[in-house]
C-alpha cells in the first residue's frame, strides 16, 4: 500500500528511515570523527551493516537480499550521510557499484559463491572502472583482458577506487579484444596488487588506492556474462551510482540546514540571536529551500529508477543539481557558524570536505552536463 | 509459554509535550516511537522466546490507524509475533484503570503466562498501569526489573532499588514484569524482518469483543487542567571590577537565591 508520501511511498520505506535514522545516531555519528581524522573504514561497522541486512538492499530477497526499490537505496544514503558521508562511500561502494551491479549480471555459480560473503560484510567489495588514463573518458580504457586457456590474463591499473584497502574482491572493467568486459577479482588472484592508500581531502570515512594488475590471472569463471557486454552493465549501475551520491548530497545539506538554524538561535551578537540578522536569513532560508529542492528532484527520479526502470537523464539531472547543494548548503553553514564551523570539533568542516567529492566521484558536474545535453537532443530533435 | 508485552506509542524522546491551547490536554511535535521502557520489555520478550520456545503477543491500547505502522517497525519487526490492539470510542478518555482493565482482559484471552512491561511511558509518567493489570488479573508483579530468567514454571528477577542496591526474588508463573534501563540492549530491527512485519497478523478488538462495557472504563480521576511549568526568570549579568562583582554575587546568592 502507497501513502502518497514522495519520500516514505510505502510503510517499509518509513520503517527503513526509522531503522537508519536510529542506527545512525547511536552508532555512526560516534565513530565519524575519529574515522575522519585516521583516514579509515570502519570494517565492523560495515559488517553491523550487513547484520541489518542493508548489504544487499536493492537484490531480491530470494537471493539474500533485502528486494527494496530505488527509494530504498536513497534512504539509506540520505540517513547514513547526515552523519558520515565517508563511510556512505564506502556503503555506495560495497553496496551499489558491487553487490547490486554483480547480481545483475552474475550467473547462479558466481552468486553462489559471491554473495553469502559479501551480504554478510565478511567480505569488503569494490569496483574498478577509472584509470589514470581514462576518467570521464571511460571507454578510453586500457586495462585489457587476454584469454589465455582456462583464465584471463589482466594488464592495467585502476585509480581512486573506493575500498582498494580493505576489499576482498572487485568488479573490474576490460577490454578483450577491444571490447569492454566485466570481472571479479578476488585479492589471491596472481598478479593483483593495490597500491598505498591515496590521501584525500574529505570522505575519509573510506578508503581509496589502486588497483594494480600484473599479468593478473583470473578465472575464466570470473567472466561476469559474455565478453563484451561490459558497456551495457556499466550503464546500467552508473544510474543507481548516480542517483544514490545524489542522496548523499541531500544527507549533507540537510543536516548542515538542521545545525545552522539551532546554531542561529544559540549563538548571539550584539546582544541578539544570529538569527535576527538578514544576511544569516539568507543563508537560512536560501540553504533550506534548494535542499528542499534537490530532496524533491533526487526522491522523485528514485520513484523512475530501476533495474526495469532505466533513467540516465533524471539520475544525470538529480547528481548535477544535488552535488552543488550539498557543497553550498555545507557553506552555508560553515559561514553561519563562523569560527566553530571551520574548527574540527564541529562536524560541519568535516561535512563541508565531503561534500566536494561528490561533484566530481561517480561522474563530474561536467560529464553530466555533457550527457544530459546529448539525450535532450537526441529526445527532441529538430525535425 | 506464551509471553505478553504491554507497549505504548507515545512521543519520541526528543519531541516537545506541550498543553494544548485550552489546557484540557497535552499535544507533541515530533514523530511517535513504542516507548523507551516497553523496548527493554519487548527485547525480554523475545529473549525469553528464543530461549524457552512459545508465542509472543504485544497488547496496546490506542487507534490502529496511529499505532499500527509504530508496532510493525518496532515490535513486530523485532520478532514478536503478534499484535492485539484495543480500539474503542469509549477508551479516547480513559485514565490508568480504564487502560489496564482493557489490557488485563486482552491478556486474559489470549491466555498469557507471562507479561513484560515498561516500567513506565515517558509521556505521562503515571507509572500505574502494570501494577493495575497484574492487580486485576490477581498475578505478582516484580517493578524496575534488570535481570530475569524463566526455569519451568518458576522465574527469577533481579530489581533495582534505591542506593544501588539490587534484590534478587523468585516465584511461579504467570507474573507481571516491569522492565527497567539495563534489562537488556534492544536490538535494531533487521531489514528483511521489517519486509516481512506487514504478514504478522494483527486483531483489533474493541470492549465488547473483550466483554466489557463502556462503564467499566470510565475515568475515575479526570484532568481539570494541563499547564505548563512558569518560564525561568532570566539570569543576571552583575558588571564592575572583581571586588565589586564577587561582594554582589555573595549578596545575591545569600539573599536573594538564600542558597549560603
């Protein structure tokens, strides 16, 4: 049964948000900073995660998962971001660019084997797509795949790859013959090696290094479908990628509006609260209103988004608005709060940080302003 | 053994209780949780089933459209089996006794042997109804529990009493449990149980379902008036150099806050 609720469409959909919302409070928020400041994921709380069985949201429950829609999977990133970004990265990771991608694409073998460890947390995942080489360029590739008797002999290197620390296998995109392919790679295959942890301004929560491959052999069944079809897998999981950073953004700027309007009434200056004053209205009501704003667009493409449901224009158009707001609405905070907003022992510096990475991971402001340009044209062409 | 759980949604922790502008009764903003105290109840609960086997059955008072949704994601969720909620017009105003005689002849049909209780809701602080429902339903009753343990048809409670001081009682079933902070650690309700909540049966039964009329709960003690505690005076800023401020706050405080 529907509520007609943009946001909580169904009861479990409410039931979800109240799970995450007090998971998050009693045991994300506490463990966000020390995170943040040593650069590390937090693997038990991951596998905590995986004790709720959110590891495996948007997979049918035949397979072990929780069977949840879009909406679900924004929930999820929109609660978890309002404490810790960072460790939603390593969520999204695991979660979306792995076990979600994988199951769509993985036969029963490799489910078999796959998914009881990595719906558990037993086992960290993660997903290799960019290069040195090749960002938003990804078809630019050169990590090639060379079939050689009963395994694939993999050359290339990966870079910024969320959970390269800590992951036991990846999915990782190849070109056979010229062709982009999809792989698992466990951490024992021979000639697999990540590099050192890349440092990074924010989303600290997670971890990011390369993945290297060395004349890397990997079963042949480790072949997720056909040699090929990589392209049609990665576009399809780009959408939900998409879609649930866009959530993350909607998490940060809205526990920033939440701080910045208790912050305007605590604080007092010139014998008056902050929040008597016109410029910090602004900052107030505009910080509110496109957070607001980015909620409404992100939940409503979610509601248009699935496996059957595909939506490259609205997942491009949620993370291009979304991402700014949350950058913007972090700033907004940071300048309202003055002083104690740019210090450490405040979460909004931390919050402000994270929000950047999020206009660039999972497609630039300016790959989606590209493909957004080219499917309007191409959905209305001149006649 | 079938196990009881008396729950009540009631206003989030950090939601504001405020009376309503004519004072005749008390409103909340936020959102509605099962109560604090009744989680430690249902955690028991459910403990206890996973030990000894048996069926577990939460009882509430209130309008299924307001508390149905809470009993799912909370209780049912967590493991309970089912609910039974009690819905009558005649119960909108009931006090303590109201309540407890409609919960005791809940309990009583659907043939309970052990019940657990908050030690009390976190809205109204009445901290009656449980002893009322053991009282009408002539069970003992151990309050502010912190550890229990079923063998056959004896239990054991450890209660917390003032000081720090803990006391240990045993008896026989059927007993009224009233649970108290560090009973238990609720646990988080998992995501396939919460799919699956929506298939637990509930029954809704209304006061003549349960043979009782609407005089039996009519309130014996009515609210005149809800109001609001006086706002605190605002502090003074004593200015001037050091001598002059502390010989000031010592006279304040020994004459006007008499607290030297």
């Amino acid at each position: 049964m529907t509520t007609g609720d943009l946001f909580n469409p169904t009861e479990e959909h409410r039931m979800l948000r109240d799970l995450i919302t007090e998971f998050t409070q009693q045991e994300v928020e506490p463990q966000a900073s020390t995170h943040d400041a040593s650069g590390t994921m937090n693997v038990e709380l991951m596998r905590k995660v995986g004790e709720l069985g959110l590891l495996g949201i948007t997979i049918p429950t035949e397979a072990g998962g929780a069977g949840m829609d879009s909406v679900g999977a924004v929930i999820v990133h929109h609660e978890l971001s309002k404490s810790d970004p960072g460790f939603c990265l390593a969520y999204l990771a695991h979660s979306m660019l792995f076990v979600n991608n994988f199951y769509h694409c993985s036969s029963e073998q490799q489910r078999a084997r796959y998914l009881p460890r990595v719906l558990s947390g037993e086992w960290i995942a993660g997903m290799g797509m960019t290069e040195p080489g090749a960002g938003t360029d990804v078809l630019g590739m050169s990590t090639t795949a060379v079939r050689s008797g009963d395994h694939y002999v993999l050359n290339g290197t990966k870079t910024y790859i969320t959970n390269a620390c800590e992951g036991h296998c990846f999915l990782v995109y190849a070109k056979v013959e010229g062709r982009v392919s999809a792989f698992i790679v466990d951490r024992d295959c021979p000639g697999f090696t990540t590099s050192q942890h890349i440092e990074k301004l924010g989303m600290r929560g997670s971890t990011m290094a390369e993945l290297i491959f060395d004349d890397c052999r990997v079963p042949v069944a480790n072949l997720l479908g056909e040699e090929g079809q990589g392209i049609t897998h990665m576009m399809r999981n780009l959408e939900l990628e998409r879609l649930t950073l866009a959530a993350m953004s909607v998490g940060i700027a809205d526990r920033c509006v939440d701080i910045m309007i208790r912050h305007a009434q605590e604080r007092r200056a010139f014998g008056e609260p902050l929040v008597n004053f016109g410029q910090i209205q602004r900052y107030l009501a505009d910080g509110y209103a496109m957070t607001e704003a980015a909620k409404s667009l992100v939940y409503h493409v979610a509601h248009h988004c699935g496996p059957d449901a595909r939506n490259r224009i609205g997942t491009d158009a949620a993370k291009l608005f979304a991402a700014p707001v949350g950058k913007t609405v972090a700033d907004y905070a940071m300048q309202v709060m003055g002083g104690s907003g740019y210090c450490r022992e405040y979460p909004v510096e931390r919050l402000w940080r994270d929000a950047k990475l999020l206009e660039i991971g999972g497609g630039t402001i300016e790959a989606h302003q590209k493909n957004l340009s080219k499917d309007l044209t191409r959905s209305r062409p001149l006649a | 053994m079938k196990i009881g759980i008396c729950a009540k949604v009631t206003a989030d922790t950090d939601a504001r209780l405020s009376p309503s502008a004519d004072g005749g009764s008390f409103e909340f903003s936020g959102k509605s949780v099962v109560g604090p105290y009744d989680m430690f109840a249902v955690e028991e609960a459910v403990q206890t089933k996973e030990k000894h086997g048996g069926d577990t059955v939460v009882f509430t008072v209130g309008a299924e459209s307001d508390v149905l949704s809470q009993l799912r994601g909370s209780v049912l969720a967590l493991g309970v089996d089912k609910a039974v909620i009690v819905e009558d017009p005649a119960l909108a105003n009931a006090d303590a006794l109201g309540v407890a005689r409609a919960l005791a002849k809940a309990i009583e049909a659907e043939g309970v042997d052990l019940v657990f209780c908050g030690k009390q809701a976190i809205d109204d602080d009445n901290v009656q109804v449980p002893a009322m429902i053991a009282g009408l339903l002539g069970w003992a009753q151990v309050s502010r529990v912190t550890a229990f343990a079923v063998d056959g048809t004896s239990f054991t409670a450890t209660r917390a009493m003032d000081g720090g001081i803990k006391q240990v009682v045993s008896g026989n079933l059927p007993v009224l449990i009233t649970a108290e902070r560090g009973l238990n650690t609720p646990r988080y309700a998992k995501l396939p149980a919460i799919m699956k909540a929506k298939k637990k049966p509930t029954e809704r039964r209304d006061l003549a379902a349960l043979g009782l009329s609407a005089e039996a709960v009519a309130p014996k003690v009515s609210t005149s008036a809800y109001g609001s505690p006086p706002e605190r005076p605002s502090g003074k800023i004593i200015e001037g150099d050091t001598d002059t401020v502390v010989a000031e706050l010592v006279r304040l405080l020994r004459e006007e806050a008499k607290v030297l």
